[in-house]
C-alpha cells in the first residue's frame, strides 16, 4: 500500500489534507517494470494517472517503424512526479510512449474515473490536483522548449 507521506509529497497531490489523500489512495495500484519495459505506449487510452513511486520514467516520441532509442526522450520523470496526466484531459490518449529508464521502477497507477469522481464530489481536491497538473505540463512544456533550443544549436555549430 501506497503511504499516505509519499502522496503528500509527491508534485501532483501537494496541498491536499489527510482525509482527501486517504480516499485517493484507495484508488491506488502499484505496478513493477524493468528496464527498457514499455508503460504505455503513444496513442494508447489514458486510463489512469501515474506517479514514478521508484526508479525513473522516460518519456519518449517513437517514431512509426523503428525501434525506440534514448535519442528520442522528450523528458525523464523521477521519483514523485506525475506522468500520463492526459488520462484526465480529454480525449484521454497517451501523447508519448513511456519506459523504464532505470534497471526497475515502480509506478503508482491511479485510476481515472474514480479520480473524476472524487473530483465531482470534491471539487476543492478537483481544483488543487488540477492546478497540480498546470503546473507540471507548463514546466515539462518549458523544458521541451528548452530541450529543442539546445539541439537545435547543436545542430547549427556541427552540421556545417
């Protein structure tokens, strides 16, 4: 079972109370993979938030009819954080594909629809995990901004 401490601290909980983390927690599941296992797979039907709980998480753009490589990272997800929040943002499609990016890795899988239905009920954990949320694709989508400035500069002093 999932401690209520690792919830609070983790990026997409922060500032929820006791009793809200204890229902969230109801609705956890943890899952083990190994290295270079897939998680999910871009496209696929988002059906639950997930929180790197050990290890880390890639999450890369594979490209259709080759083989996944660590070239294709978008962005590393270490312990704490949230990642497949898209399972709570319509049309609930994974945008990347995730793997494990260390020799194992634990994930907290947390489902989607009893998610939205606590929100429904509480719609005060609805706004803070939301605003959670926000918060993580605007630092993810700056560090992608960040992640293409530097290729492409890298690209422009050696490809002369």
């Amino acid at each position: 079972m999932v401690s209520l401490d690792f919830l609070a601290q983790s990026e997409v909980f922060k500032g929820l109370n006791s009793k809200q983390l204890e229902e969230i927690r109801k609705y956890c599941d943890i899952k083990e993979f190994r290295e270079e296992d897939v998680i999910f797979s871009e496209g696929e039907e988002a059906t639950h938030l997930c929180i790197v709980l050990e290890g880390q998480v890639d999450l890369r753009f594979d490209l259709p009819g080759n083989p996944t490589s660590d070239k294709n990272t978008i962005s590393s997800v270490p312990e704490g954080q949230a990642f497949l929040w898209s399972g709570l943002v319509p049309p609930h499609k994974a945008r990347l594909s995730s793997y494990c990016a260390s020799r194992y890795c634990k994930i907290i899988k947390v489902d989607r629809v009893s998610l939205i239905t606590l929100f429904e009920k509480d719609t005060k954990a609805g706004y803070v995990m939301m605003s959670n949320i926000a918060g993580i694709v605007a630092r993810r989508f700056y560090s992608l901004q960040d992640e293409i400035v530097k290729r492409s500069g890298y690209e422009a002093m050696f490809s002369w």
